[in-house]
C-alpha cells in the first residue's frame, strides 16, 4: 500500500496524528531529498535506521518509479514531500500512476497545504480561482505567461523558488500594478510575513535579495 502523508510547510507542530503513525509503521519512505528528509524523521523520534529510505524527485527515472511500484506491492510504503502535501506540483503522481495500474491501495492522509493556508488568510471570499504554481525559468517565457495571467478576470496563484521572490512581484505589480494580491512568506514559521494590497503596495514591501519561501494570489 502507498499512503501519500502531508508534512508540516514550516512550523513543526503541524505535523498530524496520523501522518505520525503512517510514518512509523511504514516499513518504506519515499522523500524528496535526502537533506530535508533525514532530519524531520529524526525529529519526530523515528528510527531511520529500521526504515528503507528511499527518493522520488524531478530527476527520477521511469525505471526508478516502476521499483518503486513494487515496494509498495509487499511493504506499507509513505510518501512525502519536502514540506506540505506530497505530489501537489511534484513528480508523486507518477509513483501513483504506477499503482494505480498494477492495482495497488493508494490512500491520502491530509495535512499542511501553502495554498489552503494562504487562501484561509485572504479577506476576499473566492468561489473560484486559477492554479498557475511554478512560472517558467526562462525570461521571454516568464513574460508572456505574466503577460497571459493580466488577461484573466479571475482570481490566480502562483509560487517560485525563494531567491525569485523579488524578481516574481517586481514582474506582476509591472503588469498588474492595480490588482490587489495576498502574499504569504514563510508561512506558518516565525519569520511569516503575510501581506495584503494592491501589487505596487506589497512590491515597495519586499527588499532586494530577499529569500523567503512564498505563494501569492492575485484578485
């Protein structure tokens, strides 16, 4: 069985009842990297050393994944992600494809999301809204998909690498410098900064060089 468990995106404690015990009696997990994973298991008091640790990442190959499968033929298999709900705009759903096809029990235990803590933040009430999630890398693409969300009349999130933060409001409020945004940083950790106004309002807000893990949605 392959039961997909949400971690805590910033503050600890957040960390679930259930997501505790799967993680304990499972007798695999799959995490993203090595450097994030190890140290909340031992957090947490499990014994890694009793575990099969094993990774699924934007760099695993087909083959990799299809082991993968098989563990979780024989084992209680958990997958998580770095921080919050594993396979949300990560590479889990081809692990689970993979399941899926072989008749294997996938289960979710929910838990800490950025973009339901952000969107319990907002003091809008959105019926609906779109997902963008990561912009493209590349400059000329990053513009014209920018350029492609000011056309949208409905509410959008999206999310970058914390060393973009500046560089990503900077680019919307120059395209959108009216529309008002929600923007979370560091969310639930004691460095979370939450701001609220129009583009220009919550740009002028963020300094140059700032790094902080953030998703903003814009009305």
């Amino acid at each position: 069985m392959l039961s997909i468990v949400a971690l805590p995106i910033g503050n600890l404690d957040d960390i679930t009842i259930r997501a505790l015990s799967l993680l304990k009696e499972s007798a695999v997990i799959i995490g993203e990297e090595r450097k994030e994973l190890i140290p909340l298991l031992k957090h947490f008091e499990i014994d890694i050393h009793s575990k099969q640790i094993e990774f699924l990442n934007e760099h695993s190959e087909k083959d990799e994944i299809i082991e993968l499968m098989h563990l979780c033929k024989d084992k209680n298999v958990a997958l998580v992600s770095d921080c919050g709900t594993p396979v949300f705009c990560d590479p889990g759903s081809h692990l689970i494809q993979q399941c899926r096809s072989n008749g294997i029990k996938v289960v979710s235990a929910p838990g800490a999301s950025s973009l339901m803590t952000l969107l319990s933040l907002s003091s809008q009430k959105l019926s609906s809204f779109y997902f963008r999630g990561f912009l493209p890398r590349e400059k000329t693409e990053r513009m014209t998909e920018i350029k492609r969300l000011s056309n949208l009349k409905e509410s959008f999130v999206v999310m970058d690498t914390p060393y973009r933060l500046k560089a990503t409001i900077d680019q919307l409020a120059q395209a959108l410098p009216k529309r008002k945004a929600l923007l979370g940083c560091d969310l639930t950790q004691p460095t979370e900064v939450v701001l609220e106004g129009s583009l220009s309002q919550i740009n002028s807000q963020i300094k140059d060089g700032e790094k902080k893990e953030f998703i903003i949605l814009v009305y």
